[in-house]
C-alpha cells in the first residue's frame, strides 16, 4: 500500500522528468537542424522555409542567440493564441474537436474538484474507521485512504453527503456533455457548409454488386444507376483487386530506398563498393555486390510488377463487386447514400464514399459476404485477449505492494526495504509497468479492426478505439481494482467469516486510488511530456538526413509530421474521465492529478496540432458521438460502483436514492443522441441542396466530371504511364449519354433495349420496365 510519503516521491520524479523532458523541448526545438522534426506542418503547407539556409556555417546547426534560451516555455502561450476558427482552417475540424475532449474534461472537473475539495474532504477526514477496522480485521490502510470513503463508519449518516454530491457531479456532468454535443454538432454542419468542393461529397461507395452473366460490373453499375438515377449520376469506377500489385509497388519503393543508400555510400568513398547480403535485411547469405544486386533486383521486380498490372487490367476475376459512383449534384449523392437501392437489402448497398486519402484500399477488396464472418471472428478473439491479458495485470498488481514483491522475489528484501527504494518501488514503478504493458496494444486491436474489412482509415481508428476503451474499462480499470483489492486483502478474506468479506471489498475499493494516482501521474504528465519531446521522430530524421537524403524531395518526405492516433489517444482521455468521475465522491484525492492532466495535456497537443500533426483524414469530427457515448459509460459504472460501495456500509436507508441516477443519465443519453446524432451521420437534403445552388451560381461552367473521374483510381496506377488502360477498366462509361430514355445495355437478349437479366435484381427489371413504358 503507497504512503503519502511514496506518492510523494512518484511525484517527484515524474515532475522531474517532465521539466527535464520539456527543457530538452525547449532546446532541441531552437536549433536549426531540427526546424523540420519540430516544425513539419509548416514545411508541408509551404508557409516555413529553413533557417539554415542563409546563416553562417556554425549558425546553420546550432542558435547561438542566448536571448532565444531564457524564454524556453514560451510556445505555451504560443500554442493557446490560435483561435478556433483559425485552427480549423489551419488543421482541420477533426483536431479542433479532438482538443475539446481536453477542455471538457476541464469543464468537468474543476468546478467538481473544488466541490468535492469543500465538502467531502472534510466529512472524511473527520472519522476514524479505518483505525477501527485495523484493530478488528487487520486492514492495510495508509493516510490518504484517511481522505475517502472508506473512513467513514458504517450506516452512517454522512453517507448522505456522498449521494447529493453524485446527484451534483451527474448534473454538472450531464449539463457540459449537452453543451459540448451542442456545440460540435453546430460546428460539424458549419465545416459541412463551408467546406470546399471534395470528391466525396458527390460520391458513394456501392457493394455487393448482383453478378449478371450478359454484363461486366462496370456495364451493370452504369445500366442500373442510368435508371434509377437518370437526372443525377455522373461517373463510376469499378473497384479491382489490387492489393498484390501494391505490395509489390512497397517491396520495390524499399529495394529503391537501399539502392539509394548504398548509391549514396559509394559515392563517398570511392575506393571500395559496398556490399550486402541475399538473405533477409541483408543478415545472412551470400554476401554479393550491392549496387549490382539491388539494380537487378529492382529491373525483375518491376517486370513483375508490369505483368500484375496488365493481370488487374484485363483478368475480369480481379473486378470486386462493387464501385465509386459519382453524382452531378451533392443532393443526388445524399439521396442514394441515405437510401435503400434495391427491393432486396442485402443488394446495392450504399455509403457515404470515404475521402480519398482516407481510404483503406486493402480492404475493399474483401467479399462483402464474408464481413459478418470476420467480425465474429475478430469478437471471440478480442474476448479472450481481453480474458487472458488478466495475467499480467495480476502481474502488475503485485508490484503495487512491498509485501507481494517480497513473496515472489525474496532475495529482493534488503533492497527494497531501504526507504528511498521502498517509495519508488510503490510510488512509480506499479505505473510504468502497466503502462509498458500496454504498448503492442493498440497494434493488436488495428490488426483485428483491419481483418474486420472496415474501408477507411477513420473507421479502423474508431473501430479500434472502441475495443482499446473495452479493455481498459475491463482490465487496466475493474482488473486493477479487484485483483488488488483481493491480493492485498487476502489475509483478511481468510481469517474473517463470510458475512464480513463485503465490508472488507468494500473499504479495499477506494485503497486502489493510490495505484491510479502513480499510473497518472507517468502517463499523464511525464508520458504527455515526452509525446512533445519526439526523440523517435527526432532520431529517424537525422538518421534518414544522414543516409539517404540527396534532394530537397528527400527531405520532405523524410519528415514525420506523424498525426493525432485517435485509436490510442482518445480511449487514453477516457480512462481519466473514467477514473475522475469514480473517484469522486469515493476518494476526492485523485482529482487534482487528473485536472493537472487535462490542463498540461491541452497545451501539448495544441501545440503539437498546430506545428507537427498532419492528419490522415478528415471526416468532420464523426467521432463525436462516440466520445458522449463513452464518457457517459463512465458516468454510469461510476454511479453503479458508489451503490455498491455504499451497499457495504449498511446505507441502507440512503443507498436507495442512487437507484435513479443510472436511469436519468441513460434517458439523457438517449435523449442527446435524438436529438444531435443525426447530425454525424446524415447529410440533411436541405444543406445539400443550398449548397450545390450556391456552387452553381458561384462556378457555373465549372465542368465536375473531369474532378471526378480519376479521384478515386486505386494509388499504384496514379502517375503511371498505363493510366489510360487503368481508365478503361475501371470505367468504361466516360462517353454514355445519361439523358436517354432507353439504356444502353449489352445483354443478349435485346442488345439496345433495357431488358434485364434474370440474374439481376428484381427491383431494376421492374423500374426498367417503368422506362419502358
């Protein structure tokens, strides 16, 4: 159990190592060299030129302006000067909203600091359960678990405290939540509104394509948007497998990338070609020259790139099921994005078409009928990584006493009963190993997100951030507290009778606020200052500068701006709102670490947004949604656990009153998503429609379907010299006239007549039999 003197400590060289961390920062980020690792954005938009250009020779490496050093904070300031309006334009809707978690979180939780501060502090503090409970049933306590629940006797009536306090914090927690949902909502279809002119405004992706023996599927899908949207569809491409091809095209970009640095080498020294070896990364076989090997590596590797593509192009058994289909008008895309196409609902689906540096090329070319497949597959093994992972949180847990370190390692004992090495062992490194053992996380979750066959990068970040919020709620936050509760309270549970095991689980709880105060405060403030350090970008930079960078081109692209990872930074934000809203009325202590996260936290990624981030993807914050939902889970399994809590303090005559807050913040909940979240997942006819009328009046002669036609052409045949084959494959229907009557159709029934096919849907025979008529 940490002391107060042990959180202490942990305070200490967490705090030591942030300021280390942002001094190093401030330091780092004036010297010339690193302008491009620590000013990326900038450099990307074309607003940044190098400021080692035009200095002196010592000056292009190192700033020797002293005065530049005194002031090593201020990019804080700097980073809160931006407005709102001028950082949406500058980084788009998606980052903007992203840093208004951490500001909800500071709404939230400061004004409920300072209530629980005034109020149950004092009514804690002012008891003396926990001595009672030492003598009787020989509890583990320290001094902060003086400042919680815990020490308040049983069926007492202070507990009433603790219950106004929950309505109170709900209230206040709901009230920001409607505000914040209102907000964003408002500013979503303000971006939506002003945004200009994309290619996935007027497109929608469409799958599962019904297979027709007399057609191609690029014949079909024009054949059958022709009919059923005749005044408004413009243009279609046709989705091809290509997923061989472009890990060829990769394998090829790398083999170029160690030609260059071999190349690069040589020309260095002269007097000797460099060598390499055959097998993997160059570790083992044959060892052979390496500028020759990679020439001829690379001239086979691009013949067989050649044939692939021809294979894509011409082989009909590449050609997916399913297509971009672009439209005249942003209405005409909302009507078929937002309906259904067809009598049966399995056929023609649509969707809203990702942007098109937001798709997932990978995955389209996934049979639809095999999604539901992969998604249970992917939920049976996210429940037994999520069941097994309990093993080293049990792990972890053990760390967080002296006594558990002291059973498994014996030979330890000396050590670590010296004071010093006692305080760091329960004050900072319970945190830090739970914190390591979450690093291939994240990967594994984007893994399974990927198997699933979501289409677009934002998707995959949501989808993964989703599963990553599940395992902490289960195994970082419930796996923390009930597998530290029972380890720590073992001897109790054996030598007290059974009726007294609940009073002992339930003072044991709040105990396990000293762990999540060290996890927060290496997470949360060394953690958050090590994110604006960026040793790792920093260190590949200069070592990419250094090896393979000959042209400015080269440098450009050895900068790595990096982006936001919503899959790992938002469910990060969630575990605090999570841990805040618990802890609350159960141990009010926790709460100033967490707004001291919130705050710091804030300025960093500003500042990161503004300078370094380049996102991947903009999907006018469609994440929102999924944030309320989150924090109103917290919300709930706070509101739950107090009952229980409280169910073990023989409260029974004030227990009861707990009862509706679960009930009012669901009704709330339900009430929110009513009344905002069509807003993230519709596009209202009303804003399409004033919009295209305004774009007609602003850009009549504007010709839309040369914009659209090669937006979405897969990426390995962009800037190829097959560019015209790629067109005629994926879309043949560039010279098809969309005001005629009679459709045009191959079929071998009526060659110019709309027949259909017995093998294509019913609803297009009979809305072709409409035009018939």
């Amino acid at each position: 159990m940490a002391t107060l003197e042990d959180i202490g400590v942990s305070a200490a060289i967490n705090l030591l190592s942030a300021f280390i961390f942002l001094l190093l920062f401030a330091i780092l980020r004036l010297q010339p060299f690193n302008d491009r690792v620590y000013f990326p954005k900038w450099y990307l938009k074309g607003l940044r030129n190098s400021p080692s250009r035009s200095r002196a020779l010592v000056s292009r490496f190192v700033n020797l302006d002293c005065r530049s050093y005194i002031q090593f904070l201020n990019w804080m300031p700097q980073a809160l000067k931006m407005p709102e309006p001028e950082l949406i334009d500058h980084a788009g809707l998606d980052s903007a909203v992203y840093l208004r978690i951490y500001l909800m979180g500071l709404k939230i939780f400061v004004p409920i600091t300072i209530l629980a501060w005034a109020v149950l502090v004092p009514v804690n503090y002012t008891n003396d359960a926990l001595e009672a409970a030492k003598m009787v049933a020989n509890v583990t306590a320290s001094d902060i678990d003086k400042l919680s629940i815990s020490n308040v006797p049983l069926k007492s009536q202070r507990f009433w405290a603790h219950i106004v306090m929950a309505y109170a914090f709900t209230f206040w927690t709901c009230y920001v939540l409607l505000k914040e949902y209102e907000k964003v909502a408002s500013m979503r279809l303000q971006f939506l509104s002003s945004e200009r002119r994309r290619p996935d405004q007027f497109t929608v992706l469409v799958r599962n394509v019904p297979p027709d023996p007399d057609e191609s599927v690029s014949e079909l899908v024009e054949h059958f948007f022709l009919v059923n949207h005749p005044n408004h569809y413009l243009t279609h491409q046709v989705l091809c497998n290509a997923n061989n091809l472009a890990s060829m095209v990769k394998k090829k970009e790398g083999m170029q990338n160690w030609l260059d640095y071999y190349r690069f080498k040589y020309s260095r020294n002269r007097s000797q070609r460099p060598q390499t070896r055959t097998g993997y990364l160059g570790l083992w076989g044959a060892k052979v020259d390496a500028l020759d090997y990679y020439v001829s590596e690379i001239e086979k590797l691009s013949k067989e790139i050649a044939e692939e593509r021809e294979e894509v192009l011409n082989d009909p058994s590449r050609i997916m099921p399913a297509a971009f289909v672009s439209f005249k008008s942003r209405w005409g895309a909302a009507v078929c994005a937002q309906t259904q196409q067809s009598r049966n609902p399995t056929l023609w689906l649509t969707e809203w078409a990702p942007e098109p540096r937001d798709v997932y090329w990978e995955n389209l070319a996934i049979p639809y009928v095999s999604l539901s497949v992969r998604r249970l597959i992917v939920g049976v093994s996210f429940f037994f990584l999520a069941f097994f992972f309990m093993i080293p949180i049990a792990f972890v847990q053990s760390l967080a006493s002296i006594e558990g370190i002291e059973k498994s390692l014996p030979f330890l004992k000396p050590v670590i009963e010296v004071e010093f090495i006692k305080s760091v062992v329960q004050g900072f490194l319970p945190g830090i190993a739970l914190k390591l053992f979450l690093i291939l996380l994240p990967a594994i979750l984007m893994m399974m997100s990927k198997f699933e066959g979501f289409t677009s990068l934002s998707s995959l970040e949501r989808r993964s951030a989703m599963r990553y919020y599940i395992f902490i709620i289960i195994n970082v936050f419930l796996g923390s507290i009930l597998t530290g509760a029972a380890f720590e309270q073992l001897d109790s549970f054996i030598n007290q009778s059974a009726s007294e095991i609940p009073k002992t689980i339930g003072v044991a709880i709040p105990m396990k606020a000293t762990f999540f105060i060290t996890y927060i405060m290496v997470d949360g403030w060394a953690g958050v200052a090590g994110e604006v350090l960026m040793l790792k970008p920093l260190i590949i930079y200069h070592l990419k500068n250094f090896f393979l960078v000959k042209t400015e081109k080269d440098r450009q692209e050895a900068m790595d701006a990096g982006s936001l990872g919503f899959n790992t930074g938002e469910p990060r934000i969630q575990l605090y709102f999570l841990l805040g809203l618990v802890y609350a009325p159960v141990t009010p202590i926790l709460l100033p670490f967490i707004v001291m996260f919130f705050g710091f936290a804030y300025v960093v990624y500003r500042h990161q947004i503004i300078n370094v981030y380049s996102q991947e993807y903009e999907s006018g914050a469609a994440f929102w949604p999924a944030v309320h939902g989150r924090v109103i889970t917290a919300l709930v399994i706070a509101q739950l656990l107090l009952m229980g809590l409280l169910s073990t303090k023989q409260a029974s005559s004030s227990t009861p009153f707990l009862i509706a807050l679960p009930v009012l913040t669901i009704w709330f909940h339900v009430f929110c998503n009513g009344r905002y979240k069509s807003a993230f997942v519709k596009y209202p006819l009303q804003e399409a429609m004033m919009k295209d009328s305004l774009e007609q009046a602003s850009s009549p002669n504007f010709n839309l379907k040369p914009y659209l036609e090669k937006a979405y052409v897969h990426p390995v045949f962009k800037g190829d010299e097959n560019d015209d084959d790629c067109e005629r494959c994926l879309s043949e229907n560039q010279e098809a006239d969309a005001e005629n009557v009679l459709v045009p159709t191959r079929r071998q029934s009526q060659r110019n007549s709309p027949a259909v096919s017995r093998a294509a849907s019913p609803s297009l025979s009979e809305e072709v039999r409409t035009v018939e008529r």
